[in-house]
C-alpha cells in the first residue's frame, strides 16, 4: 500500500481501492488506510453490507463505491427449478421471489440490476456480460428502471449461497 501511496502521490495513480467480501475487512481498511473507491459484493440476495451499514459507511467516508456480484454468478436470472441440487436450501424462497416479479412485472434482470443501481451509496454497478446483445440490454435497462427498496425483503444470510468460491465446481 505504501508504494501505491507513492504512485499517487507522484500523479501515476489516480484512485486508489481494494476489493473486499466482508465487513470486516471494511472495517480494518478503513482503520489503517484512506481508500479512494472499494468494490464490494451486493444483490437482492446479499443485502448484509447495507444492512450492516456498511455502505453508508463508506459514503460518509467518502468512497466511491463499485458494486460487483450484481446477478450473483447469474443465480439470481436462473429458473429456480432448473438449479443444482447444492442450492435446494434457497430454492422455495428464489421461487417466491421469482412471483414477486411476475406480480410486478418485473424480469430477474430489471429486478438485479435496478436494486444495485437503485442503492444511493452505489457509484459503479459490474456486470458481466456474454455478448454484445447483453450488454446493450444492460444500457437499455439501466435508462429506465423502476425504484426497487421493495426487494429488501429477499436478503438472505447464507454465506453457502451468497460466496460463490464456496459453490461446488
């Protein structure tokens, strides 16, 4: 960290950040460094950092904020029928979530990405895309998505699903 220190302070970098899991490693960053920006994991499903307040947090501190994991690895735009064994625990609630959507109109991907977008705190959404047809559905979508704090209700806490390195190969 201190040669990066450098590198900004010699104008060769101009932003400096750290990629986190939890709220913890937060916590200790922020107790030893001055971070510019910090990309972090939130979706419907994995709501802990602004329950935590974390988010916020960061904010006050003045941190430009880079939400990535937005369709969780695509689980969240996956027909909960068609999962893998390995997520029967969160099959009945991703089904439930699924007809909320229907309900209010909404697709899994209005729904994944309007909440990301929709969270004050968040500067930057990541989202991975497979061709070019899906990243400018992306753009479209993102110029006109509806207010979306109604999905608070579809946080989990199930580290099993939410980390998807603990997911099986």
């Amino acid at each position: 960290m201190e040669k990066m220190l450098d590198l900004k302070h010699q104008g060769l970098v101009k932003k400096l950040g750290a990629s986190v899991y939890t709220a913890e490693q937060i916590d200790r960053l922020l107790e030893q460094y001055e971070l510019d920006l910090i990309q972090l994991p939130v979706n419907i499903l994995d709501q802990r950092l602004v329950a935590s307040g974390h988010l916020a947090k960061l904010k006050r501190a003045g941190v430009e904020i880079h939400a990535r994991s937005v369709f969780l690895q695509g689980l969240l735009l996956m027909e909960p029928d068609t999962l893998p064994p390995y997520f029967e625990p969160v099959r009945e609630h991703l089904r439930r979530y699924r007809a909320h959507l229907e309900g209010w109109g909404l697709s899994p991907l209005q729904a994944a990405l309007g909440f990301v977008i929709g969270l004050e705190e968040v500067d930057v959404a990541i989202c991975g895309v497979n061709t070019h047809q899906q990243l400018e559905e992306l753009v479209r979508l993102a110029k006109s998505l509806p207010d979306l704090d109604r999905l608070a209700e579809f946080a989990i806490d199930a580290p099993s699903v939410l980390d998807p390195s603990r997911w099986p190969k």
